[in-house]
C-alpha cells in the first residue's frame, strides 16, 4: 500500500511538471482555459488590429480577443469606466482624463501612422497638393471653391473644377481627428485660436462621418468632397491622398518611409511616459501628419489571467506583429520606441506580480 500512494504521488508530480513545462513552451496560454479579452477605441488602427488579432489567435487559441473600433474618445472613456481590458488611442491621454482614471494608466505605442487628405474629384488624374495655410482655410470654410487661386497656386498647371468644397470631418470622438486638428492648429494660428485641438472639436464646416469608415464613405459617394482618414482607408478604398506640404517646404506623399521619418525626428525628445506628439516635424523627408497609436490600460491589473494574456499579446504585437503593418498601410515602431515600450509592458502587475 506504501509503495501505490508513492507511486500515485509522482505520477500526480510528473503530470503537473508536464503541463507547466507545455504551458511554458506554447506561450504560457494554450495549456490554460479560455481566456476573454476585450479592446475598444481607434478606428484608425482596426484594420491592423484585426489582422493581429486573426494571427495571433492562430498561435494561441485559448485566448479570445474583440476588438470594437468605436473611436479613440470613445475607447477612452471606455478604459476610464473599466469596462474593457484595453482602450486604443491614435493621441494620447490628456493630463486630466488620467488624473481622474481610478488608477495609473500607461500608453503603450504599438504602430505609426499617416492621418491623409483625400477627396472626391472624379476627372482629376494626379494626386493635388496642399499647403498648411490652404488646407487650414478650406476646413474654417474660407476657401469655398476648389478652383480657387490658391488651390491653384499649390497645383499649377491642374485644370480643378468651379464646385463647391464639402468639409467631410469625424461625427464622434476621434484620435483621428485629434491628430488632424493638432497639426492644423501647430500651422494656423487662426485654427488654434477659433478650433484647437482635440478629438471632439466644434468644426466651422462641413457634414460628419462615423469613423474612418463613415468619412471614407462620405468622401466615395459624395462629388467635390474633402476629407481625412487613416490612410488605410484610403488605399482600400482607392481614393486619391493628397501630398502636404512639411516644414521644410516640401510636398510630401504619405507612406511608409516618410511616416517612420517623421517618428525619428521625436525620438531623443519623447518623455518617459512615451506621450508625444509628431505632427509637423521637421526634416524634407517627413509626413506632416503622422502619429502613434497607443494601446492604454491600468498598470496594475484586477486579473492576473487578463493581464497576462493582454501582456503577451502586447509584446507578440510590438515584435512579430510589426511585420504585418506595412502591407496595410502603417509603419513599425522605432527600434529605441520598441524597446521603451518593452520597458512599459514589463511593468504591468497584478497583485502586486509582474506579468512577464
């Protein structure tokens, strides 16, 4: 009888060691039971998100993920409520929705980019070009018309039509948008005084969409429309982008290279809490508009199980997911932003524990 209980006894030892060593080599998920996990906010990052979503379920099946591309005010108010496990935001949190969060929440940058001009004008065959001055005023309403003399004077030689512009702009609250109003108001201190910026803001002009998805509809089916989206969007949907003019006076085309260029400018002087701003960079090879997106959530997480598994696909996503975010329209993190954002994921917790 002695040597049956014994014998029970590493039996019971040697399954244990067995499943926490395959727990171990899988990722720390698949040995485990299911795991819910909910994100919410950018419409700017979803078609990425998705894709991360769909790989790394692939790998690790135990764990559930939805992601609602709601808008990144929304994704905000939803990580403040705690009624997700993580928001998403194409700006950052501003000091006062942090100071009111019911404990500290971290950004986390897990992609760059590009916040594009397009528009509706069905017999013009290359991409327009637009000054900071110019696209500022067609969004206060004072340029009425696209072929006005400056409209012109920014694309000579183009033949533009005598239409009247519709301002197409974001109806929710929109990281987009902030983004897009933040660099409106660095190039126009009219826009800064009369709008500033903001992901919610009062606009001169214009009819609204529902997310990116809502304006690149609008601006699709609507003549002689202007509007920004992700650029994304824009490509899916094979509407024109605009080239803007930079800093250095020169007119820039979104893409991957000028995006990340943009990115580089801020690095030495990103803060210790990785919120910061890119727009209007300096640098000839620079995109004027481009951003991060953040993931947001609470250092000091309720559920170990949660926290770990929203931990793990954060790091999966900063390394092996970068590797899909150039076919669909955005740009890697830097590799000095990598490893800062590699510093934050180590210091989430629960109860106390680190995650990783």
């Amino acid at each position: 009888m002695p040597v049956s209980k014994r014998t029970s006894k590493i039996f019971v030892c040697l399954a244990l060691f067995m499943s926490f060593g395959l727990m171990g080599c899988s990722g720390g998920r698949n040995g485990g039971g299911p795991v819910n996990i909910v994100g919410a906010g950018s419409t700017f990052v979803n078609p990425l998100f998705q894709k991360w979503l769909s790989e790394y379920g692939k790998l690790n099946p135990n764990v559930h993920m939805d992601y609602q591309s709601i808008g990144s005010g929304a994704g905000i108010k939803q990580i403040l409520s705690q009624t997700v496990d993580f928001g998403a935001s194409d700006t950052a949190m501003k000091d006062d929705d942090l100071k009111a969060a019911p404990g500290p929440i971290i950004h986390i940058p897990v992609v760059l980019g590009a916040v594009v001009v397009t528009y509706n004008l069905p017999a013009m065959a290359q991409p327009l070009h637009f000054s900071q001055e110019v696209l500022a005023d067609i969004f206060l309403g004072k340029i009425k018309k696209w072929d006005d003399p400056r409209i012109k004077a920014d694309n000579p030689g183009v033949n533009l039509p005598n239409g009247e512009i519709t301002v197409v702009h974001r109806s929710d609250g929109s990281g987009t948008s902030a983004v897009f109003t933040d660099y409106l108001s660095k190039v126009s201190a009219e826009w800064k005084e009369k709008v500033g910026a903001g992901t919610s803001p009062s606009w001169p002009v214009g009819i609204g969409g529902k997310g990116n998805e809502g304006v690149t509809g609008q601006v699709k089916q609507t003549p002689n429309t202007i509007g920004y989206v992700e650029l994304a969007y824009a490509v899916k949907n094979n509407l024109p982008v605009a080239l803007i003019k930079n800093k250095s006076g020169s007119f820039v085309q979104p893409s991957f290279d000028t995006v990340t260029a943009a990115a580089a400018e801020s690095v030495a002087s990103t803060p210790e809490d990785l919120r910061v701003s890119i727009t209007d960079p300096s640098g000839a090879g620079t995109y004027p508009i481009s951003s991060y997106v953040y993931v947001l959530l609470y250092k000091e997480q309720k559920s170990a199980d949660k926290g770990k598994a929203v931990v793990d696909f954060l790091w999966w996503g900063i390394h092996d997911g970068e590797n899909f975010a150039k076919d669909l329209q955005y740009a890697p993190l830097p590799a000095e932003i990598v490893k800062r954002a590699e510093m934050k994921i180590n210091s989430i917790t629960a109860a106390g524990k680190p995650l990783r």
